[in-house]
C-alpha cells in the first residue's frame, strides 16, 4: 500500500480503503478520492484534550478512494515502518501518513518533551500496518539493547519503538565537548530493547538554552 518515489514522496494505492495523513501534505493523485478532516492528533476525547492543554496542535486528514494518492512535507526524507502489532511513539511533527487501520493516540512524555519544547506528550501509533515518518535528512535507525543504552540529542530524536525505557540526563554536552559551547544541555538516555530513529539535523528546542 505504501511505496516510495524517490525519498522525498510517498505513493499511497487504495483500491476502495483509506489512510490518514498530515493535513495538507497530498501533492497529487490519480482516480476518485474524497478528503476529510480529522479533529485532533489522537483518537477520543484524550488524544484532543491532551492536545489543547499542551498547545500542540496536530490537523490530520483522512483520504479514501481507488487509486493512487502522492504524499510530501517541505521536501523532508520519508521514512517507512512496517509496524506488527506493536506500538511506535513519534513526534507529531514527524508523523507524514499512516493506514487507517492503524491507531493513534497520545502518550506522556514528561521532561523530554518539555526539553524540546513540544510540549508533554508525544503521538502514538500502534496495530498492524505501515506508517510513514519525515526526517530532515536521511534518518538512522538505531538498535537499543540490555547491554548497549543508547544517548541521542533531543534535537536529533525523531521516534522509538520496542521495549524502550526513556530518562533525561545532563551533564557534559556533545557540542561542549567538542569545544563549540552552546550546547545541548540534556540528552535522552534510551534503555532496553528496540530501536531509535534519529535525523542529521538538529530542530531547534529548549534544552539548548538552558
């Protein structure tokens, strides 16, 4: 259902069923499709309300029909995941497209999220299909394990998936380090089972302020 032309569109075939996408991100499509606009970024009344309160506001748009709908956002990398019953947290602002059938909702993201200034809860995607997230700049997926935790920069931290515990650390700076200053001032330390996708870009965020 979903495929890619070249890195920077989505391709999206429908034969009668539908999938929900960022409002605004069609460029194109082919045969009969009807648009709607979906309120909030997650499904029932928490995913809206949870929204409000932190300020984040996320349009989405649900596409139905037979034939083929293009997909973009700012010319950004366009990353699949194939998601088997399991759940993938991502940030709003990440999330391009997912089938129908799978679930969104919101999830609580404490410090981290206010670390990034993207407020304090982050989306959900869970069920059995695929979903399709942006990056500026091709993404990395990164393998968390027992043995191996993980430290990624906030400004870098597109989702995560798996059995993933996350915390925020401070400390020394990767651009401190290397004698840059100014600095991120925390990291996210990810640990236990899964994988992490980071993008070679930086979002500008708060903790870099601090």
């Amino acid at each position: 259902m979903f495929r890619l032309q070249g890195s920077k569109v989505l391709a999206v075939d429908m034969t009668g069923d539908a999938v929900k996408a960022k409002n605004g991100s069609m460029v194109a499509y082919d045969g009969q499709m009807a648009f709607k606009k979906l309120s909030g970024g997650g499904e029932g009344i928490r995913g809206m309300v949870t929204r409000r309160l932190t300020g984040e506001q996320m349009t989405v748009m649900e596409v139905r029909g037979q034939g083929t709908c293009w997909f973009a956002d700012r010319a950004s990398e366009i990353n699949l995941v194939n998601l088997q019953g399991d759940k993938l947290y991502v940030e709003s602002s990440n999330l391009l497209a997912t089938d129908a059938g799978l679930r969104t909702g919101t999830s609580f993201t404490g410090l981290r999220g206010a670390s990034q200034g993207n407020g304090l809860f982050t989306t959900t995607v869970e069920g059995h299909g695929q979903a399709a997230i942006t990056s500026d700049g091709p993404a990395v997926v990164l393998r968390v394990s027992p043995q191996y935790p993980l430290t990624v920069d906030p400004g870098a931290y597109i989702a995560h998936q798996g059995d993933v515990r996350q915390s925020l650390q401070s400390g020394v700076t990767f651009r401190t380090f290397l004698g840059e200053g100014g600095g991120e001032a925390f990291q996210i330390r990810f640990e236990g089972d899964g994988l992490v996708y980071v993008q070679p870009s930086e979002r500008n965020t708060i903790a870099g302020d601090v």
